[in-house]
C-alpha cells in the first residue's frame, strides 16, 4: 500500500472493520467520522453516577433513613447480580455444561455470602430510636415487597416446593402453577393479625407482580435449577454441596439474619410495634415455621428436622 503512517496491525483492523460494516451496507468512513467527534468515555458517564447516587429519596429528616434506603438498594443489586447467573442457566435451551453450571451456582453462593455477612448493617447500623419513627413514614411498603427475591426463588426450585407448609403434600401432585401459586408460602405469611385478610402489603404486591411470577414459574418449569440438576448432574458431589450451600444461605443464613434484625427494632412489644407490613412476622420470619427448602432430597431427615435452628451449615 506504501503508506507508512499506520502499522500493519492498524491496517488489517482498517480492513476487518470495512467488512464488518460491508456485511450491513454501512459506510466504514461515516462511521469513521462519528468515532473523531465522538466524546471519550468517562467513569461517570459509564457507570451512571449521578444518576446512581440521586435515587435516595428519605421520607423524613432522621438521618439513619438513609441507611435503611441505602441498603434495600444494595440488597437488591445484589439480587440483580445473582439473577444474572441463575438465568443464564434457566432461560437457556442448551444443556448447561458441568462446569458452567457449577461457576454460576457459586458466583450465586458468593452473592449471597456476601448478603449474609454484610446485614448486620441493618441489625446494629442504625439507631433504634430513629428506625420506629422513619418506619411509620413507610406503611405499608416492605421488603417483603421484593419482586427479585420471589424471582430468585421460581428460579431456584420447582414450584411447588415453594408452597406453605401445610400444602406442600396437596401441591406436589398439582400441575397447575396458578393454583400452586394461589398456596405459596408467603401468601399465607401475610395476612392480618387482627382479621386474616389479605395485608394491603399482599394485595399491591400481588397486584404488581402476580402475572411475571406465574410467567417466570411456567417458563422454567422443566429448566429451573433443581430440574436441571436431576436432568444432568444427579449425584455429582461438588455440585450437590454447591446447591446446598445455595439452599442453607437463601433459606437459613439469609432469613435468620433477616429475622435478628426484626427482633432487634420490633420485639420490644409486639402488642404496640407492628411489622410494616401487618404479618405476625414473628411466627412467619423464622425460618424453622415455614421450612423452605429448594433441594430437600440433598439433606438428612435430621438436617430438615432441625431447618433452621443452626446458623452454620
Ligand atoms: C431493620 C431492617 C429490617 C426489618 C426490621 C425488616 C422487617 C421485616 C418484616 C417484619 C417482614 C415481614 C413482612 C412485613 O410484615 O413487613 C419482612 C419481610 C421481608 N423483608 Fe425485611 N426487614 C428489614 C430489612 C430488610 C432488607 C434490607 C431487605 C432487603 C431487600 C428485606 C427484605 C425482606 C423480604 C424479602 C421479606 C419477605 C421475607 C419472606 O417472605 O420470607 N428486609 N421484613
């Protein structure tokens, strides 16, 4: 070409990217000159800081408010986070490769660990007498309001292992996901105290979330996590211990510290402080009332009778 200005390696690129832009009847040199004007990317920009850090909003001038705003938003790109890998597995029509599965399942674990550990910015971050004040800016909104952890969970199991415990039997032989869902195990949690009605906090949720959630549980009906583990790598120890540890994290480890910081800012008089959304959550938080387990066949009859009283695995 005898043009000495550009590097071979410059050149070849040149010609990859004429090709490329050939393929689509596109013009290499228009965007040629969309790339000259074009700004340089900053951190700000890419990552979307301003707008990241403008989506506070407090209801009330207690400073600790912003804690509790901080960390559902934290907690909730986490959830993000793990979504990512679980749908990668779940949405796929491929079969998932051993050690694909195995990375994704752990990234997942890694998530969660890091939930576990990092929630006693709930439990002691916050000053108590703050917490009863901004809350009752709050009602009824609650974390139970969380559509990603009910989208996790469809993910993780068959549906029907998400039912209350005393439907789990009846709904293991059910193959309707609507019925199934109509038995789920938090729809039973929420009802109120004083009538046994729906919460407000149940009907908006439902009102909201009530289709994806029957959506997302027919589509992964036979490629949720559990199917895929009996389909493809039943009795593969490293994966069995790597969905237990899943399991025993978003089961136990994850609601119990949850449920410590319930005690903490609630217990004082159940009579008088309320939960936000209007559960008995004392007997619907702890893990060991509602039992649920995403692969119950991967534990002892001893490990599942005592679900939810040990900290560690
Ligand atoms: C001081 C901190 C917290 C307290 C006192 C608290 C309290 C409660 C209570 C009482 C419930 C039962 C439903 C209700 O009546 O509202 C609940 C449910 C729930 N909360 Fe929290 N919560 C706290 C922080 C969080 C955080 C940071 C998240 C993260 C997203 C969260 C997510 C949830 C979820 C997913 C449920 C439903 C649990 C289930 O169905 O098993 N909570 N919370």
């Amino acid at each position: 070409m005898g043009n000495k200005r550009f590097s071979e390696e410059v050149l070849a690129q040149l010609e990859k990217l004429e090709e490329k832009y050939d393929a689509m009847g596109q013009d290499l040199s228009a965007y040629l000159d969309g790339l000259l004007h074009s700004d340089y990317l900053t951190y700000w920009d890419y990552i979307q800081i301003d707008t990241l850090l403008s989506l506070q909003s407090p209801r009330t001038s207690f400073p600790d408010e912003k804690i509790f705003i901080l960390y559902h938003q934290i907690t909730e790109l986490y959830f993000k986070l793990i979504l990512n890998e679980q749908e990668q597995l779940i949405l796929s029509d491929e079969t998932p490769d051993r050690e694909v599965f195995l990375k994704r399942i752990n990234r997942m674990n890694r998530y969660f660990a890091h939930l576990v550990d990092s929630f006693d910015v709930m439990i002691e971050g916050m000053d108590p007498e703050q917490f009863l004040n901004f809350r009752m800016s709050l009602l009824p909104a609650s974390g139970f309001q969380s559509g990603q952890f009910r989208i996790i969970e469809i993910g993780c199991t068959d549906f029907h292992l998400l039912a209350d415990i005393n439907k789990k039997e009846e709904m293991a032989s059910s193959d309707s996901i609507k019925e199934i869902y109509d038995n789920l195990y938090w729809k039973q949690g929420a009802t109120e105290l004083a009538t046994g009605k729906k919460t407000l906090t149940l009907r908006q949720f439902e009102h909201k979330y009530s289709d994806e959630f029957i959506q997302r549980a027919e589509g992964v009906k036979e490629t949720n996590l559990r199917r895929l583990y009996f389909k493809h790598f039943e009795g593969d120890a490293e994966i069995i211990e790597a969905l237990r540890n899943l399991d025993y994290q978003a089961n136990v480890q994850w609601p119990l510290m949850h449920y410590k910081s319930a005690v903490r800012y609630l217990q004082k008089d159940p009579g008088v402080i309320k939960a936000t959304g209007g559960t008995n959550w004392q007997k619907y938080l702890p893990p060991r009332r509602q039992q649920v387990s995403y692969y119950p066949e991967l534990w002892t009859a001893e490990e599942i009778a005592n679900w939810g009283t040990r900290e560690k695995l």
